[in-house]
C-alpha cells in the first residue's frame, strides 16, 4: 500500500462533523442566505406572473387549455435543461440564469391551483355577489380570490417546498445555495460532513417554509378552521 | 458565431454523435438508468400501494412520504449514495432516481385501488368473490387508468432528473451540459444549449409517447371527468 492510499484511508471522514459547522459557519451562512433570497425570489415573482394568469384562465376559459398546457410544457422541460437555455444567454455565473429557470418552474404549480381553487368557489355565492352589485373586478378581489385562498396557498406550498430542493442545480454555475455546499462537498474529495450538512439544512429549510406558509393561511383563512 | 449557430453546428458533426461519450452513448446510458429506475420504483411501489390500498391502511404515510421527498434535493441522495456502502457507478443513481419515482407511483396505486365505488366492491363480495378475486378481477381493472397516470408522471419525471446525474459524473445526456458548462459558455455556449435542446426533447417525447400509451390502456368510460370538461370548455369556446 502506498503512502498516499494510507493517508486517504486514515484521514477521518465523518458523515457529520460539528467541528465543520463552527470553522465554516460563515460560508454555511452564506449558502443558506442566497438559497433563502433564491426561493423567496423565485416564488414572489412566480406568483406575481402565476395568479392573474390563474385568473385569467378563470375569467377567460378557452384560454384556460393554452395556459395550462404552455406551463405544463415548461414543467416538463428538465430543470438542467433551462438552465442550458438561459444560462449562456444571460451569463453563466449570475444568480438571475438560476432564478429565471425556477420561476418557470414553479409556473405551474401555482397557475393550476389558483384555478382549481377559484373554481371551487360556489355557484350561487358568485350569484349572490352579482346580484349585490358587485362588478368583475370587485367580486374578484371581495368574493373569488379570498374563497381561493386556500387553493392559492396549496400552489405556493408547494412550489415553495419544490423550489427550495430544485435551488441546489443551480450550483452546476456555483450559484445554488445550499447545493454549493452538496456539490462542493462531492467535488472536494468527497467531504461527507459537507454535503450531509447542506443536504439537512435545505430538507430543514423547505419544512420550515412549509410550516410558515401553513401559519399563513390559517391566519388568512379562518372560515375554513371553524368549518371543521 | 452566436450560440444558436454553434449550437446547430454541434448537432451537425456526425462525430458528436458517434464518438465515444457522444449523443448516442449518453442517450443510452441516459435510458438505461432511466428504465431501471422506474423498474425499480414499479416493483416496490405497485404492490406496497395495492395492498395498503386494499387493506385500507396507511393513506397517511402516504402523504407524508409524498412531501418529504419533495423537500428532499436530489443532488443530495445522488452525491450521498454513491459516498454509501452501495459504492460509485450507476447503481447508486440508479437508486436515487428509483426513490424519487416511487411517490407518484404509489400515490396513484393506492388511489386507484380506493377510488372503487363501494357498491362495486360489496357486489362482487356479493357474488362470492374472495378477497384476492375482489383486487384480482375488480379492484385492478378498475385501477389501470390511475396505475397508467402515475407511471406517465414517474417516468416522465425520472427522464427529467436522470439529466441530474451528470452532477456526479453519473452518465446520461445530462453530460453534455456538464461538460459544457466545465468548459465555460464562451467556448462551449453551443454544446450547453444543444444538450440542453436534446433533454428537453427527449422529455417532451416521453411525455408525449406515455400520454398516448396511458390514453389507449384506459378505457373511454374511465378517462377523467376532468378532460371531458375541459374538452366541453375548449368546444364550447370555440362555438
């Protein structure tokens, strides 16, 4: 057995490392600040392009078939595979390359449950509006979208929890937050305490979203809490 | 030249395609791992959701396992697992892949199974039929259009993320991209774009192949009562 193999199999590495955690603690906290600004980037700016489309879809209904399908195209497009597109187009180390592929990618998930929440609002409700005289626009932003509520906050879970796993392609480019740290860890020589901490950080990461956006709409929507 | 051009040009070059680690070899290692994995996830996942769904247990592990592994990054199992005691080469991609695929198909066996009508099941209890019979000659066949839709969207979505592997060295015409990122867009903007053009059209293909399979196992009075009502939408819009 040769030196370098003796040094390779002696030289600790553990699956968690705490000592890793306090040396590094600021490039752990750098990664996990541009994961969090990526995601709440992404689905603010996802939402604000998603939900008029959703109502579009809903006010509009032969446009609700085209709609749906263009983004269902984009969600099937692999994730890599936008950022080939836009990456050489937009610049290959800038955040924006990443950011754009994951609004597109959560498009999707957000339109249709928009939708299908406006959708569920009832009949004789909507009539109740009209025949109280309220207009399209007002029965909208009074009567539809605060019934949708909870099919608006289903899409945003879960294009929430979906793009804060999907953040972590973006470090092929060095720009994925906590996927910098995976990666990095792979590259550099396999450094297990490496990449199991970013891996648990962003599985942490996405269930605290999630929680928060839970607390949201239960602050939001209290009608549904006495329902049950 | 700008990048669509190189990027034609790319496609272009017969060597591209033949050469070793060129788009034909990536494609099949890119198909292979994809077909293990979803043969994978069918065995485990098929079985485990008929029965639970049969037996009327564990809907909500179900659901929770759904939305763990959508938090779950899937670099991270494909950079963990190799670094495991199963060891590098594809049969920890293999697995990563397998795991993602698993939800979707699970999800959809156990609700095809429950989604019988009741009544349906207490007549063909009625008729003496045993509770293997009842899955065997009822549950099943009524289950094919759900069993159909959850490996269309497990398949679909494996031959998406299999592109992933590529960030491990794991093969698959995710390659190309890595590659060409590893060499930097100003030299190889053309080969990025070009893997890029031929995993999104491998995906739109699968999508589209596994739609149309899906549309011809299920039977026309079981296809979703959704599309009948998109499609009197889409007709009444038009008139």
């Amino acid at each position: 057995m040769s030196l370098r193999d003796l040094a390779y199999q002696e030289a600790p590495n553990p699956w968690f490392s705490w000592d890793y955690i306090r040396t590094n603690s600021s490039t752990i906290l750098d990664a996990l600040g541009e994961h969090v600004t990526l995601t709440a980037e992404a689905v603010a700016l996802a939402a604000v392009v998603a939900i008029p489309l959703g109502v579009v879809a809903y006010w509009y209904r032969p446009l609700s078939g085209p709609i749906l399908v263009t983004s269902g195209v984009l969600y099937t497009i692999p994730s890599l595979a936008l950022l080939a597109f836009i990456a050489p187009a937009v610049g290959p180390t800038k955040s924006t390359s990443v950011l754009i592929g994951l609004v597109l990618y959560a498009l999707l998930l957000i339109v249709r449950n928009t939708l299908a929440g406006l959708n569920q609002v009832p009949r004789d409700v909507q009539d109740a509006a009209t025949g109280m005289g309220y207009g399209r626009w007002s029965r909208l932003l009074r009567v539809d979208l605060p019934l949708a509520l909870p099919g608006i906050l289903t899409g945003l879970r879960l294009a929430t929890v979906s793009t804060v796993a999907l953040v972590t392609i973006g470090g092929l480019i060095g720009k994925g937050g906590l996927g910098n740290l995976i990666l990095g860890g792979f590259r550099n020589n396999f450094f297990k305490a490496e990449i199991t901490t970013g891996a648990i950080l962003c599985v942490l990461l996405g269930l605290v979203l999630d929680l928060l956006l839970i607390g949201t709409g239960r602050v939001l929507t209290p009608w549904t809490r006495r329902a049950r | 030249m700008n990048v669509v051009q190189s990027a034609w040009t790319y496609l272009n070059d017969p060597l591209n395609w033949t050469n070793p680690g060129g788009i034909l070899d990536r494609l099949g290692e890119h198909l292979v791992i994809s077909a293990s994995a979803v043969a994978i996830g069918l065995v485990i996942a098929w079985p485990l959701g008929v029965w639970l769904a049969h037996s009327g247990r564990g809907g909500g592990v179900i659901v929770l396992l759904s939305d763990l592994t959508l938090a779950i990054p899937t670099i991270a199992l494909l950079t963990i697992l190799p670094l495991s005691f199963i060891g590098f080469g594809k049969p920890p991609t293999i697995i990563a892949l397998a795991v993602f695929a698993i939800p979707p198909l699970l999800a959809n066996a156990y609700t095809g199974v429950r989604q019988v009508d009741a009544e349906t099941r207490d007549a063909a209890r009625g008729m003496g039929l045993s509770g293997f019979q009842l899955l065997r000659r009822v549950e099943l066949p009524l289950a094919v259009p759900y069993l159909a839709a959850g490996f269309r969207t497990a398949s679909v979505q494996v031959v998406a993320t299999t592109a992933l592997a590529s960030y491990v060295n794991g093969g698959g015409l995710g390659q190309i991209i890595a590659e060409g990122f590893g060499l930097g867009t100003a030299v190889a903007g053309g080969q990025i774009l070009a893997g890029g053009v031929l995993v999104a059209l491998l995906a739109l293909l699968a999508e589209g192949v596994l739609a149309l399979l899906e549309r011809i196992v299920t039977p026309a009075p079981l296809r979703p009562a959704r599309r009948r009502a998109d499609r009197e939408a889409v007709a009444t819009g038009a008139a």
